[in-house]
C-alpha cells in the first residue's frame, strides 16, 4: 500500500530520517539532493542492471545491508516475490521502510547483522551483498556464512576497491621460497585500514579487483560475471565443487592445512 503524502510531507520526513547514504527519488523528492557522488546508488545501479535477470517473478531476495533500501525496491521493481532487507543499523531500517511505503513496495526488513543470517533458517534465491565487505572486520567469515545458510543460486556482490584492477594468474601452489609473485600489483590483496578512511572508522578493509575474486571463488560462489569494477554477479556452488585441490572452505580444513607451524 502507498503511503500517500504531498512533497512537502515527504521531503520532511525525509529530512526528519537523514542524514542518508542511499539518494533515491520519492514522489519527486530526492533524499540525499547534496550527495557527494550525485545519483547513488542509481548511477552505480545502472552500470550493471542488465547483468542480473530483468524478470524475477516469484523470486525470493535477501539484501544483507540493505541500508535506505535502494536494492530491495529495485528487486521489488523486476517481480520479485519476497524480499527482505537486513541490516544493523536501526536509522538506515526506519529509511528503507519509508523508502518503500511512498514507493508503494510490499518489503520486509528486520535488524540483523551478517554474521547472523543462520538465524533467518531458509534460503534465498538472490542475495544481494552490496556495499557491506569492506565495513567488517571478518569479511571472509561473512562469505562463509552467507554460503552456508542463505544463498541457494545467484549472488550479488559489490565492494569499495583499492589497488590493481588487474589479476595475475596464480599457481595453484607455491614454493616456500617464491615470494616474487606477491609483491605483483594484480596478486589478490586485501588492504587493511588500521584507523580511518574517508572519514569513515567502520572503513576496515579495501581489496583489490583480483582479491574480491578470490574471496568469492574461495567461498564457494562461481563468477558469472564482471560487469563493473567494483560489481560481480556470482553463482553458489556446492564445496566440494569448487575446482581445485586442497580444502576450499576454511571449516574443513585440517588444523595442519590451515596454517599450523
């Protein structure tokens, strides 16, 4: 049902709501109109809109960061049946909600963090995971998690990135002695920010393009594709698929094998 309101109406509540990450068009009225990237995430959005399925009919979504509910709505807006939007932050939920009630979107949305998405005990047939790696202070852990409970086919994953666009192809095993290929620009790395970046302290972490890969690949989800820098739109695949030797997933490891001395 849509919330009906006046631009006035809306561009009160709207600033009563703010400061918002997410500037989104409600009823003319524009959340963020000083947004220091202009149109976001529109203008990200719509840098890679034709590589996820236009037709989502009956489709269940998960948005893990859901924030002002950009994503959600955009899912909502392509058929998609059920859609819930997760996040941590209680201002970011109480946007989305407004977000989709002007919008006149059916969405659910719950506090929960990523780290607890077992919780949710069912799977989705699109996850969208935008926005939310870099923030954590275990990254991986999220992949894992997200694999393991929530993801039944397509990911859609994006985070900020740093260094090398490139990715050199890395042997599947290395000489002790072979330090050489680590210090190679396109080596998957994943930058640690010790205190802030951007003005921002829950800035933790900034790969690069060949590392965001990795991850992912680690994790257990295929990349079908690549079709922005930062944006990969990926495929969950079962552990013991993932084609290569020597444990994939960091749970089955031995204790030997995953690092011991």
């Amino acid at each position: 049902m849509t919330l009906a309101l006046s631009p006035d109406e809306i561009r009160r509540e709207a600033d009563a709501l703010g400061p918002w990450f997410h500037n989104m068009e409600l009823g003319g009225i524009w959340t963020a109109p000083d947004h220091f990237l202009g149109d976001y995430p529109g203008v990200k959005f719509r840098g890679f809109a034709d590589a996820i399925p236009a037709d989502l009919t009956g489709k269940s979504v998960l948005d893990i960061g859901c924030n002002g509910g950009f994503y959600s709505i955009e899912m909502k807006k392509r058929g998609a049946g059920r859609v819930l939007g997760i996040d941590f932050d209680e201002d970011y939920l109480a946007q989305a909600r407004f977000a989709a009630a002007v919008t006149g979107h059916e969405i659910e949305f719950a506090k929960l963090s990523v780290y607890d998405v077992g919780s949710l005990g069912e799977r989705f047939d699109v996850v969208i995971f935008m926005g939310v790696l870099y923030h954590l202070r275990h990254p991986l852990l999220a992949l894992d998690l997200i694999h393991e409970h929530v993801a039944d086919d397509l990911l859609l994953f994006q985070s900020m990135q740093r260094g090398s666009a490139e990715a050199v192809d890395v042997p599947e095993n290395r000489d002790f002695w072979d330090t050489a290929l680590f210090d190679e620009p396109g080596y998957p790395k994943l930058h640690f920010i010790e205190r802030r970046y951007a003005d921002d302290p829950t800035n933790w972490w900034a790969p690069n393009a060949a590392c965001s890969a990795a991850m992912l690949r680690s994790a257990g989800f295929d990349i079908l594709h690549h079709p922005e820098e930062e944006v990969f739109v990926c495929r969950r695949v079962p552990v013991d698929a993932v084609p290569w030797s020597g444990a994939v997933y960091p749970a089955r490891r031995s204790a030997r094998g995953a690092g011991g001395t």
